[in-house]
C-alpha cells in the first residue's frame, strides 16, 4: 500500500512492528482528508499480515479493499454515525473470536464525534482487552477525548500529505494530470477533500462562495460579503464556507507580516492584505473564529452572515 506523503510516519510504525512493540490501541490524530483512513488500513496489515505489510497476500489485499471480515469499521458498522444501540451490538460481537486469525481489529473513524456514553462503555475494553483484540482510533480534534481515552492509547500524528504527493496519488488513480494538479492546488494537498470533489461533492461550489465573500471583503463590501455567505441553504455548508473564509483570511494576514499564501483564494487574500492593516486582519479571523466556535449558525444562517460581517468593519 502506497502512503502518499506520508514516508517518515510510515517508517516509524514499521520499525515498531519489527520489533513487536505495536500497541494495542493506536489513536491517528490529523486534520480531516489527511489520510488518516488509509493509514488506518496500513496498520491493520501490519496487525494480519504476516509479512508485515507485504501488500501481496489476500489478508493485505482485503484488508486494502474494505473486505477482511477480521477488520472492522466500526463508524459503518453503525449505520455511518455513532447510535448507542448498534454501537452496544458491535461492542458485543467483540467477545467473538477472529474468523481468519489471531486478531481481530476495531477501527473507530471520527473517534472525537463520539458520544460521552461511547467512549465511557470503551474504557474497560480498551484499558483489559481480551488477548485476540486490537483498536484503531481516528480523529481530527483530539482536545474533546477524554484523558481516560487518551492514557491509554499510543497517538501518532498524521501528516498533510502536501500538494505534489496529493497530485501524485491523484494521477497515479487515473485522474487526468491537469485536473489533479488543479484539485492538489485548491485543496492544499488534501487528499480526501480531492476525492470528494472527484466523487461529486459541492467543496468547489462552497470555496467559490468563500472567495465571492472574501472578494467582497476585500472591497469593504459589507452587503456583498453578507449576501454571498447566505446563499448556503444548510448549516454543515454554512460552516464549511466559513472555514474556507477563515483560510483566506489567514492567507492575508500571513502575506500582511511577509509570509506566503499557501491555499486556494490567493487573488482574494492579496487585496484584504493590500486594503486592511494587520489589527484589522486579526480582528477578521477573531470574528469568524467567534462564529465558527459559538455555532451561532445554527440559529439563523442569514442573520449570522449578518453579524459576521457587521464585526469585519465595525
């Protein structure tokens, strides 16, 4: 399995392996799209194979193809989101022996989404598991795990994979050079945000609108600014123009104290670096931090437009 970007973490993990000392409960920690999945399925290999993640055997095969039946997703498993019931039901069929091994390996995506009641009934399993189990955590905040989670596990760091190993993963899937190229670009190297836009997703429909709404700001249009960051109908696309805002707007403030713009919207972060002092860049991102942190979105997506932009020229 090829881990674009990601050499030096994929050495460190193999050098544990060979010696024997991998964990039995391993928690990936990195921003989402990273590749934290992927890294996920590496680990599970080197768990199966016998090999130690020889890529070849039909345990490595499966296990890159979603379909060994001793490594479990547990996100998916329960329906795509963590509901108490079939979480209590895949908890129970831990007690289960491994079909085709030693091992058996529970994989728990998006692992700070859980409820407080989910990771409490993990505790006891994870701090005595039975000898046949192993537990994969991944997550993108990990501030909201509790330490009793977090004592017990061995983190490691999950890398960006970075714009020309983002591109070069794309190609080598098929995807025409210059669209990955573009896609590495815009996305920064992320990976998963990529394929989404690939799979069909709306993240270049909701970038345009932050750079409609950054463009604006940039020429001190309050009104412009509100009107493009309400045309989102829901809130998850709400939040999501608000992130890529806030990226703009750190581009700005970067370029403001002589660094470099490293995301998409450079055009739009030069003007509000040219046209804004760098108190008043600070005071952007304070806004939109204020925003994104309070949830004020939830309320009402119009007035919150409102009120964000209210505060860039106050």
């Amino acid at each position: 399995m090829i881990l674009y970007g990601k050499d030096g973490l994929k050495q460190r993990l193999d050098d544990i392996a060979e010696k024997g000392r991998l964990s039995h409960a391993i928690l990936l920690s990195g921003r989402s799209g990273c590749g934290k999945k992927a890294l996920a399925r590496y680990i599970a290999q080197l768990f199966l194979c016998e090999e130690h993640a020889c890529g070849q055997c039909a345990a490595c095969r499966n296990i890159e193809h979603d379909g060994h039946p001793d490594v479990i997703f547990v996100k998916a498993a329960c329906g795509g989101k963590y509901a108490m019931e079939p979480f209590r039901a895949v908890l129970r069929d831990t007690v289960v022996k491994p079909n085709n091994g030693d091992l058996k390996i529970y994989v728990f995506e998006d692992a700070d989404t859980m409820l407080p009641q989910h990771q409490n009934a993990l505790l006891k399993l994870i701090e005595e598991p039975p000898v046949h189990l192993r537990f994969i955590f991944t997550c993108e905040n990990t501030s909201v795990i509790p330490e009793t989670v977090l004592s017990r596990v061995t983190e490691f760091e999950v890398p960006d994979t970075g714009i020309k190993e983002c591109e070069r993963c794309l190609v080598d899937s098929g995807v025409d050079p210059n669209r990955a190229r573009e896609l590495s670009e815009t996305f920064a190297g992320n990976i998963g945000k990529c394929r989404a836009v690939l799979d069909g997703g709306s993240e270049l429909e909701l970038i345009e609108t932050a750079r409609k709404a950054a463009a604006a700001i940039g020429r001190r249009d309050k009104y412009g600014a509100a009107a493009a960051l309400s045309e989102q109908s829901g809130r998850a696309e709400f939040a999501q123009v608000m992130e890529y805002l806030s990226r703009i707007i750190r581009d700005a403030l970067a370029l403001k104290c002589g660094g470099e713009a490293e995301f998409f919207g450079r055009g739009e972060s030069k003007k509000i670096a040219a046209g804004f002092s760098e108190g008043e860049i600070l005071a952007m991102l304070d806004a939109a931090f204020e925003v994104a942190e309070n949830e004020i979105y939830n309320l009402n997506i119009a007035l919150t437009a409102a009120y964000f932009t209210s505060k860039l020229f106050a």
